[in-house]
C-alpha cells in the first residue's frame, strides 16, 4: 500500500467508508487513505472518468474500492445510491460528505439559481446523504459522518453563497450530533482553510493570481494547506480515537480563521511597543470612554 497514514494500517479493515466527491482532490486523498487503513471505500461524485481513475489507483495499491455516479442534489439518486451499497456492503461504518464547491462571485452578482447549485451542492445534498445513510443503515449500528465545510467565520466574502451553506452544514452537524447521538452516530466537521489541491485548478487562472498574494498576509502558517492534512483530520473523526467526540469542528487552516484584523500579519513588526502605547492611551481616558458607551 502507497499511502503512508499517521494511522494504524487495520484500523478501518472489514469497514466500509463513503467517501463523497471521492474521485478527486481532498476526497480522493482521503479515499487513498481509508483504503490503505483497510477499509472498503465507497467513492461518490458525478464525473466516471475521475471516480474510475481513483478506484484503479486504489486498487492497483491493494486497497478496496468501488463507485457510484451520483449527483448528491438529487434525491430519489440519493436514497437509490445509499439501497445499493447497503445491499452489497451489509453496514455503512463511515460517511465523509465532502462534494461540493462553488465559483468566486461577489453578492451582488450571484443569480438565483447560482445560489441555488452552491447551496444545494454544500448544504443539501450533504444532508441527503447524511440522512439516507443514518435512515438506510447507521440507526442501527452506529457510525461516524464528517461533513467538511470551510473558513467562512465571520462571513467569506468572494464566496457568500458557499459561506451561507457552510455555515448552515456547521449547524446541520451540530444538530445531527445531538438527534443521533442515541444511535451511537457521531456527526462532526472539519473547515479547511486555502489547501492546495486539485480541486483549485477547477477556476480561472486569474482567481489565484488575485487570491494567492492576498492569503499571504493572512495565514500565521504562511502557507497553503495539502489535502493530506485534511484527510488526516477526517480520519481522526472517523477513528476510535474521536470516540467520545461529536458536534466539534477542527479547523485545518494553518491558523488562518484566528488571523485579527486589528493588527494583520504583515504590520506585526511595525507595531508600537506596549509601553508607548500605553503612555498615549491614559487609563483614565479609556475609563470615561467605557462609561460614555455604556
Ligand atoms: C474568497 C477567497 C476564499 C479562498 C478559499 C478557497 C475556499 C474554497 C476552495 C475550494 O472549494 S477548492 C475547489 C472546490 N471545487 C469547486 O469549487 C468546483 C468548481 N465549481 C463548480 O463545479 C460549479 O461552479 C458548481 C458550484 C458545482 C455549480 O455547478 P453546476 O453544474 O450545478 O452549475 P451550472 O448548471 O453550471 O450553473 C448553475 C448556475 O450557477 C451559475 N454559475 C456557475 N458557475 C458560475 C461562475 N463561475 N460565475 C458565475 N455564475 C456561475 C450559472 O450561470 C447558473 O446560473 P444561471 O446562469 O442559470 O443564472
Ligand atoms: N481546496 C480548498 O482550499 C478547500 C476546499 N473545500 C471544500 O472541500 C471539498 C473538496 O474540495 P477539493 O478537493 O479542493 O475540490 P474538488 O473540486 O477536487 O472536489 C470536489 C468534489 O466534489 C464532487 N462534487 C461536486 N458537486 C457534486 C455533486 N453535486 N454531486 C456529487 N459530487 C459532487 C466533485 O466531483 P464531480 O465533479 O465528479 O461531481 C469533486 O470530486 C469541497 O467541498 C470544497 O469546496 C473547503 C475549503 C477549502
């Protein structure tokens, strides 16, 4: 097996994961993954050409893996998809509910049904398959579903319609975590920050040339993220080890969602020292001021 885990190579063996969006970037790192723990990998997403490339990858590593060309939006597919592999695979261990995506626009410039495909890829059809494989086959057995959302604390600004969904998905997980939690389900998310992955070539030169230079001056990692980072954080909610863990959201970000916009990165070496700072702000002042605003 290829992929070198952090993690214990029979800790998933006899299990069957999901993986959705599983035939490329993060979705395949992490099918690569759960394969090379053991697990029989179930990967999920549209286009056949990528999911057959992952599956022979998988497979020519020694792993275990199969798929299914379903778009998640769809319902009836959902509920289909999820019958099919309860059938062949007897029990769903696993879910990562990773498809998604969205196109850099402004507000003011989205359509509705442009809102509608990105909220639908991100939010609804993360809860389809939650629910048909909790309905279809977790209730009974237990089971663990990671949902990955993204860096939109306090707001995602370029991205609104893909914020507004993460966000709902981040209150879905929360939800979920507490309903089934009496079926031994734990629901939890991981947001990634800016991660280099192949998914990324999917826009327009031009979205990096602009985006790239800005995310410098706002990761304190000062650097972009590999899909393997995030496939680790997934595999830890998926593991035993995450036991006693659900409703939590990890943040793979190299620090990015704690970045204040008080005194950004890049003037931390211009700011004044404590001790000026505190002569030209006299403790009464700051006092009556409080005592103004309240
Ligand atoms: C701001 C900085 C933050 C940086 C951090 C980065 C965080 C995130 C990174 C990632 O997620 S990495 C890559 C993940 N993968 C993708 O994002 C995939 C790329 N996107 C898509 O595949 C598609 O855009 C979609 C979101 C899946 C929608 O596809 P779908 O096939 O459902 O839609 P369409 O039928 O093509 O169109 C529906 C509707 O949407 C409008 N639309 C689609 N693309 C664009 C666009 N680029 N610009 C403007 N509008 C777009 C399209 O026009 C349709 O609307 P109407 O024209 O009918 O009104
Ligand atoms: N890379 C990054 O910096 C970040 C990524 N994310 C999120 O992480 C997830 C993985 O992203 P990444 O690997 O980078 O990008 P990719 O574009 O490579 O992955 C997205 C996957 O989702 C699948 N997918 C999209 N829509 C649907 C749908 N309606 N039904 C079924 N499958 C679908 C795609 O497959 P197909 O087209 O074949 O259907 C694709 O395999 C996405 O949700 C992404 O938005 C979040 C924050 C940051």
């Amino acid at each position: 097996m290829s992929y070198r885990s952090a993690f214990r190579a029979d800790l998933f063996a006899g299990q069957t994961h999901l993986v959705t969006g599983g035939g490329s970037g993060i979705g395949r790192c992490c099918a690569h993954e759960l394969a090379a723990l053991g697990a029989n990998v179930v990967l999920i997403g549209r286009n056949v050409e990528r999911l057959e490339a992952t599956q022979a990858e998988i497979i020519e590593d020694g792993g275990k893996a199969s798929f299914y060309s379903v778009d998640i939006r769809q319902e009836a597919d959902v509920r289909e998809t999820v019958a099919k592999i309860v059938a062949e695979h007897g029990r769903i261990h696993g879910l990562v509910n990773n498809a998604g995506g969205q196109f850099p626009a402004p507000l003011m410039r989205i359509s509705k049904n442009g809102w509608d495909a990105v909220v639908n890829s991100n939010l609804t059809g993360g809860f389809l398959m939650a629910r048909e494989v909790l309905n279809q086959s977790m209730h009974e057995h237990g089971g663990s579903i990671v949902n990955i959302i993204a860096d939109m604390w306090r707001g995602m600004p370029g991205m609104g319609h893909s914020g507004a969904a993460r966000a709902g998905m981040l209150s879905f997980t929360e939800t979920a975590a507490v309903e089934w939690a009496s079926f031994g389900v734990r629901v939890n998310a991981v947001a990634p920050g800016f991660i280099a992955s192949s998914g990324m070539d999917r826009y327009d030169p031009s979205f990096a040339e602009f985006v790239v230079p800005q995310m410098r001056g706002t990761i304190p990692s000062s650097r972009m993220g590999d899909e393997d980072e995030v496939s680790s954080a997934i595999t830890f909610f998926l593991s035993p080890a995450a036991s006693y863990t659900t409703g939590a959201c990890l943040c793979v970000d190299g620090g990015s969602s704690l970045n204040t916009k008080l005194f950004p990165l890049s003037d931390h070496a211009r700011m004044p020292e404590q001790k000026a700072f505190h002569r030209a702000v006299k403790p009464q002042a700051v006092l009556r001021t409080l005592k103004k605003d309240a």
